[in-house]
C-alpha cells in the first residue's frame, strides 16, 4: 500500500511540468476562440479524456511498442519536436486580425472535434515530453518485484488521472483567465506562449540529438 501512495504523487509530479496545463490551456485557447462555451467545455473534456488514455497506454505498453517497432526515444522526441516547434510557429505567426478565419481556431463544433486529439491532445498537451516521461515512470515501476510493480503500475495510472483533471479544469476555464486582460493582453499572453511552445519543441529536438550522439 505504501507503494500506491508513494507512486501517485510521484507520477503528478513528474507529468505536471511537462504537462504544463496552464501555458498549453492558452495554446488551447488560440484553438478554441470562435467557439460557443459549451462546445470549449465538451472539447476540453475530450482532450482530458485523451491525454488519460493516451498516457496510460504508454505506462503500460509504451516500451514494448518502441522496441516491436525499433524506435527509440531520442527519435520520438526529435519527430515530436518538429511537430510542436512546427504548431508553436504556426500560431506565432498568425495573423491577429483574422477573426474566424484563422487558419489553425476551430470555427464550429465538428471542427473543433477534429482536433480533439491531433494536435490539443498530441503534441500540445501530451506531446513527446510527456511520453518520455511517461515510459520512464513505467520502466521505474517494472523494475520492481511483481507485487510492488502492480501497486507503483495502479498509482501511476492515479496520478495520470489526476493530471488528466488538471487539463481538463485549466483548458475548461482558460477564456475566464484571461478575460481580464482584454484583447491586446490576450493576445500578448496567447503570442509569448506560442513562442514558448516553439522554444519547448526545439528544445525536445536538441534532447533528441544529444540521445542520438550519445
């Protein structure tokens, strides 16, 4: 039991960062602008959803799917770092008096239902940081004793729901946060982290080099 609770906080802690719930919830605003609140809140539940299930899979048979495909981590960080980079300059340079029209804001529901997963779920919630992360806790919890691993295995999977939460409360609330500071702040607010996400993606590439030279 004292391995549950231990392996709970652990596996929040360890997501929480590279989850980063509340700079990716501004990310997710750029996404979600056009949209009626309802569809915000439905949309911010299913990319919970999504980062809970995705990140699970990982624990649980992440390292075996890499090495039945013979990929190694240092190219899951480099080909999701390209993606995160390519989505942070995408939204940096977007134009901001665009309105609807942007390229890359959901303008209705069904749209908004395409991106549920590619990209608010992978890469900018759940992106190549987290699976690392997230196969790290796993290879950690099997390299115990059966019992032990089970235990560290089920409170993992807790502190990935818990971080699931998290998502979903800051994505859910993200226009109420930033209401206040009116248009040109939220546009500020919405390019610095664009530029953060793009930094982010280039640093999980330089990451990614540095295993492969290594």
């Amino acid at each position: 039991m004292f391995e549950l609770m231990q392996a709970i906080p652990f596996s929040f802690a360890a997501l929480f960062p590279v989850l980063n719930p509340l700079g990716s919830a501004l990310i997710f605003l750029m996404f979600t602008q056009s949209l009626p609140e309802p569809a915000i809140r439905k949309l911010a539940f299913k990319v919970a959803i999504n980062t809970f299930i995705l990140l699970a899979v990982v624990l649980l048979t992440g390292s075996w799917i890499l090495r039945f495909f013979g990929i190694t981590i240092p190219i899951v960080q480099i080909g999701g770092g390209l993606v995160v980079a390519y989505i942070g300059w995408s939204l940096l340079n977007q134009n901001s008096t665009s309105g609807n029209n942007s390229p890359v804001a959901a303008t209705n529901e069904q749209e908004a239902n395409s991106l549920a997963f590619f990209p608010l779920t992978m890469p900018i919630t759940a992106g190549p940081g987290c699976i690392a992360v997230t196969l790290t806790i796993g290879a950690h919890e099997l390299s115990r004793n059966m019992t032990t691993a089970l235990l560290g295995e089920l409170g993992a999977v807790i502190g990935i729901i818990l971080s699931a939460i998290t998502v979903f409360f800051c994505y859910r609330y993200a226009d109420k946060l930033t209401n206040k500071l009116g248009v040109s702040g939220k546009q500020v607010i919405m390019r610095l982290s664009a530029f953060i996400n793009l930094c982010i993606g280039l640093e999980i590439i330089w990451h990614g080099v540095q295993g492969l030279l290594r």
